[in-house]
C-alpha cells in the first residue's frame, strides 16, 4: 500500500468517527415514535456504520475483473462458516467495500427523499446509484464515492439537526 493510501485511510477513518460520535451527541435517550427527523437519524446511523466498515476497505482502487471471485468467496464463507469477520471482509474487499458504499447510499437516498430535500449531494448520491443500476461499471476508486457518502451524510444531519430545533 502507498503512502498515500495511507494518510487516505487515517484521515478518513478519523473522519467518519467524528461523523459517529455527532450522531451519538444528537440522538436522544427516549426518540419520539412518530418523529420524522428521529428516522432519519435511524437511517443515517446504518449509514456512517457502513462507511465506517467501508473505509478500511476503500483505500485503494477495485479490480473489477476481481470483483464476481470475491463474491463468490464471500458466499462460500458465510455457507461455511456462518459468520464474517473484518478479516474475511478484507479478503473479499473488491465486493465488500461495494456492498458498504451501496447500503450507505441507499440510506442516504431514502433520508433525502424522507425529507423531501434536494440539495447538490443528493443529486450525486443518486447517480452514484443510477450507475450501479446501469450495465455500466462503477468506478473503480472506491475513495470518491465514499466521501460524497460521507460529506452527503453531515448534510443530512445538518439539515435533521435544523428541523429538530424547528419542531
């Protein structure tokens, strides 16, 4: 790994634990049941945990050619074993970091529609989606997508923030 791959994977990591104990901060001991920006607060807590488990996993570019192996690896273990572990993750990180950056993105679009809120990074959330919707390949750096994930995040947390004052 690159040194470069390195300081990524560091300032990163540190990134998204800031973006967890936000989330730690904000949510509440007793959440109101019917509480709109609480269950966006639900839906950005899967979201940072997947990026959390998808920045050790995003520090350097996927194999795409890889990626179908490292599915069929990631089966074949959790058949056989019945559990996964970080370790496995990494042996299998073509395929796991895009199941991460995926089921961020997919919560991330559902807080946003929730929300009805549509600022630039939604846009971009979406066509990072769309791409994975297409017959085309998605990028092969794995970095990009999870910091507009990341940076997406805060700005639903932000605007969460801001409704929760509000009501």
């Amino acid at each position: 790994m690159k040194e470069s791959d390195l300081d990524w994977l560091v300032r990163n990591r540190s990134a998204i634990q800031e973006l967890l104990l936000e989330l730690w901060k904000e949510f509440p001991d007793t959440p109101a049941l019917d509480s709109q920006p609480r269950a966006i607060l639900q839906l950005l807590v899967g979201a940072a945990f997947s990026l959390w488990r998808g920045a050790s996993l995003a520090g350097t570019a996927r194999d795409w050619q890889e990626n179908a192996s490292h599915s069929k690896k990631f089966l074949y273990m959790v058949v056989k074993d019945n559990a996964i572990g970080s370790s496995q993750e990494r042996e299998t990180g073509f395929w796991t970091v895009g199941y991460y950056l995926n089921n961020a993105c997919l919560r991330l679009d559902m807080a946003y529609r929730m929300l009805d809120y549509s600022p630039p990074l939604r846009t971009s959330i979406a066509d990072f989606l769309k791409l994975h919707t297409a017959a085309t390949e998605s990028p092969a750096d794995p970095r990009e997508p999870w910091e507009l994930a990341h940076r997406a995040a805060y700005d639903l947390l932000n605007e969460t923030r801001r409704r929760l004052t509000q009501s």
